[in-house]
C-alpha cells in the first residue's frame, strides 16, 4: 500500500486540483476570506491571473493652462520636470496631433515590460477654477521604422473631474473596468487638459495586471 501514496505517484497518475477542469484559462488557484476567526475556512477558487500579478504606477503633475488643448510632462532638461505639464499636445483630442518621438525621450513615462492590461485608475484633483479638467492616460509606440517627429498617441482611457475653484479642495475620481491592453515596450504616460484657463495638480494610481 505504502507504493500507493500519493507521494509515490508519477506525474502521469496524479490528479488535477479541484475545479481544474472547468476553470477559465490564466487562472491561479487560491483560497477565499473565509468566515472564521481562524482564517482557514476559506474555500478553493480560481483567480485571473491578472488580479494577482500586477504592478503599479503613480503618476502626479501640474498644469497651468490657458487654452482646452492637452499638455505633456516637461522636459527632463526642465527643473520642474518631471511634474509640470507644459508642452502643448496641439489639439483637444488625444490622436488628433503627433509627438516628436526625439524630444518624447526627454519625457517622464513607464516602459511596459510584457503585456498587461490596464485594470484600475485612481485619481485625485483639484482645480484654482471651476473648469472641467480631464487626465488622459496614454500610449506611444516607438519603432525604429517609425518617423521620429510625428508619432501618433494612443488613447487608454480619460478620467474627468470639475474643480472646486480650490486647490485645498479635493476631488476623488475611480474607474475600476478600463481593461485596455498594453503590449512590451509600450511607453505609459499621462496628459492633463482644462476645458477653461485654470491650474490643476492632480495624483493618479494605474494597476496593470498579467495574464502571464
């Protein structure tokens, strides 16, 4: 019988844990709250692997603005870099303009190292006016084919706030579902627009997860 252990199994002629087969791909197996006091009543579930494995970026900033168009981070060169957003996007739209991929590398912003999904934004802001203002969270792809003065950013998501006409007031956004993929060597980056002349300082907290 002792042959018989479990222990002694091959690989071949041992059995998957439970649930295996009807659990979703990218998947790990991991325990729930429970209810005890104890904490070991818990009971067998299948998590995305994305809620495990994930990283996180802060990302803070300033912008005085006069117009409704986008801003990016300073210039490393600049002593306010990497929080101020002062270099004009050119349009209101993320997509509607290009970026210099040369003076982009003088930019604050994350270098994704494999594929991963944006899952969670958190943002606080305020606002010296009542002005509607708008952090957008974004990519650029660089390539040695592409053309190094007109690169196009691409749109993850937007996250909205209305100022107080304080900057000792505090709004509180959250988006919990943007799930918007991110590939290897993707550059992370914010912009900030005012839809009226106003300075914004706002925070923001991105959770990205993998799926491997």
């Amino acid at each position: 019988m002792a042959a018989n252990e479990h222990k002694n199994l091959t690989d071949v002629n041992r059995h998957n844990p439970k649930g295996f087969e009807s659990a979703s791909n990218d998947t790990i197996l991991s325990k729930s709250v429970g209810t005890g006091t104890a904490a070991t009543d818990g009971s067998l579930v299948w998590v995305e692997k994305a809620e495990i494995k994930i990283d996180n970026f802060d990302i803070q900033g300033y912008v005085t603005s006069a117009n409704s168009n986008y801003y990016y981070g300073a210039n490393m060169t600049d002593g306010q870099s990497p929080n101020e957003y002062n270099q004009g996007y050119g349009a209101a739209t993320v997509g509607d303009a290009t970026i210099d991929g040369g003076d982009f590398f003088k930019v604050s912003s994350y270098t994704m190292t494999n594929p991963c999904n944006l899952r969670k934004i958190f943002l606080s802001g305020n606002s010296t006016t009542t002005s509607v203002v708008t952090v957008a969270i974004c990519k650029l792809t660089l390539s040695s084919s592409s053309a190094p003065d007109a690169i196009t950013p691409v749109l993850l998501n937007e996250v909205t706030y209305t100022g107080l006409a304080s900057l000792d007031k505090v709004i509180k956004v959250n988006n919990l579902t943007p799930e918007t993929s991110l590939s290897r060597g993707d550059l992370l980056f914010a912009m900030v627009k005012t839809s009226t002349a106003a300075t914004a300082f706002f925070k923001i907290g991105i959770e990205v997860g993998y799926d491997n």
